[in-house]
C-alpha cells in the first residue's frame, strides 16, 4: 500500500523527467517540473519517508549475482 505523498512524489518525477527528455532539461516548463517534483519528494521526506519508498529497487538489483 502506498502512501498519497509518495504516489505525488513518484508522479511529479516521472512528469519531470518526461518533458526533459521531450524539451530538454533547459527548457522552462522541464525547469518548473523538476522544481515541482524536488517539493513533492523534500513533503515526502519531511513527512518521514525514505528515498527508497519513492524509489524501491529494481528486481534485476536485488538479484545481481557477486563476481568472484
């Protein structure tokens, strides 16, 4: 189950990185985005989230073998 502040968090990321990938991070509106997901992520933070519970790790991490 997850929490409405982490659902914000990971929104406003995925919307960020989306339009700097479409107008490149320079561009105003990609600016206005990642300032908008860097407050969605800190109300999460201060909320007494980890990063982790906005970023879980990936499966293919968790099951990275150790070379010899």
């Amino acid at each position: 189950m997850t929490v409405p502040l982490i659902d914000a968090a990971r929104a406003a990321q995925q919307r960020a990185a989306r339009a700097a990938l479409a107008v490149g991070p320079a561009h105003p509106l990609a600016r206005l985005l990642l300032a908008a997901a860097a407050l969605a992520a800190t109300a999460a933070w201060d909320a007494g989230h980890r990063v982790t519970d906005i970023h879980p790790a990936r499966r293919h991490h968790r099951e990275r073998r150790v070379r010899a």
